[in-house]
C-alpha cells in the first residue's frame, strides 16, 4: 500500500521560514505529479506549487518568488522550503502525489496527505 507523511507545520512569525516535507512510500511504480496544495477556513483549497511529470514547476503567483518547491524522485519525496512568510499563508497544507502502482500499472492514482498546519502570526 502507498502513504504519504507530511512534516514541516507550525507557528512562524511574518516574514519566517518553514520548510515542509512529503514522503510517499509503498507499492510505487513510477510518479507523475508531486506538489503542494492550500486551504484556508472558508476558502477551497489551491495550488501552491507543483512539479507535474514532465519536471517543470509551477507556483500560484501569491508564492512566487517566495517559496521553493523541491523533487527528489529517488527518494519519491517533494519539500516546500517556505519564505518570507505573511499571514495570507496560514492555511493547511497538503501534499498531493500521482503515481502509479505496482498493484495496476494502467491506472494512476491520486493521493493526498494528512495536512499540516500552518500558522503566521505575530
């Protein structure tokens, strides 16, 4: 079976730095896509920052400039390192991993990860 474990939340000060963490393990054939999505109360949940496939990176224009978003496939693992943070980035954060597995290598699957809070503040 495939779980993802998040890591990396908390309490910053503005203007902080947090870096999050995302291991997938299991029965994983191969990874598609890997990112970092965001939901704040009352608010639907947005991308923050992926690498798709192909390896190109995309960040919402909110984060751009001031998060990282790191792969590492050997490892089936992606990372945010987070910057210069402001209190429009408190939300909770959730991995998201498409992979395919050994168990059905014809489908692909969409996992999500726990979520991680994260809170700045003063």
């Amino acid at each position: 079976q495939v779980q993802l474990v998040e890591s990396g939340g908390g309490l910053v000060q503005p203007g902080g730095s947090l870096r999050l963490s995302c291991a997938a393990s299991g029965s994983i054939l191969s990874i598609d896509d890997m990112g970092w999505y965001r939901q704040a109360p009352g608010k639907q949940r947005e991308l923050v920052a992926a690498v798709p496939g192909g390896g190109t990176t995309n960040y919402a224009d909110s984060v751009r400039g001031r998060f990282i978003i790191s792969r590492d496939n050997a490892k089936n693992t992606v990372s945010l390192q987070m910057n210069s943070l402001k209190p429009e980035d408190t939300a909770v954060y959730y991995c998201y991993v498409a992979f395919r597995s050994y168990e059905d290598v014809t489908r692909v699957y969409d996992y999500w990860g726990q979520g991680t809070q994260v809170t700045v503040s003063s």
